[in-house]
C-alpha cells in the first residue's frame, strides 16, 4: 500500500478561493455582482472561488474595493486560513 501524502495546510490558491467567496459573502454581493463590475465572465470568476486559478493582484485590489475591504484585510484573510508555503 502506498502512503499518501494529505497536506495538513491548503494550497495558496485554494486559500484566496476561500477567502474571496467569504468576503464576497460577508457584503453581501453575489457573483453576478463580482463579476459585472470587475469585468469578468461567470465561470472565470468561478474558477477564481473555487482555487483553480490565479487571480490578479488588480483583480484582487478591484475586488478588496468592492468588498468594502482593503488589500491587507484581504490579504490576512488568506493568511488566516493556514496557507502552505
């Protein structure tokens, strides 16, 4: 049987993913919202939320804005979530 390694921290990405969707949340925005105002398709910004790519950081300054949060806020939110380095 082989071992299988279980990271005990999420992946950078999963961790931004996480916390976007919580802030997003926390003002009350929905998707349509988010995606309208930063210019972005549906399922781009899906992707975004759901850990599988890489968001810009003027796509994440756009966001923080609309959040009502700032880029250090955001960033701690990430950093909250016990990002594996």
């Amino acid at each position: 049987m082989r071992d299988v390694f279980v990271p005990d921290r999420m992946s950078y990405l999963t961790a931004v993913g996480l916390a976007v969707r919580r802030l997003r949340k926390r003002a009350g925005l929905t998707q349509r919202q988010v995606t309208s105002a930063l210019g972005l398709s549906s399922s781009a910004w899906s992707k975004v939320e759901h850990g599988l790519v890489n968001p810009g950081v003027l796509q994440l300054a756009r966001f923080a804005q609309l959040a009502g949060v700032s880029l250090v806020q955001l960033a701690e939110e990430i950093d909250n979530l016990n990002v594996k380095t």
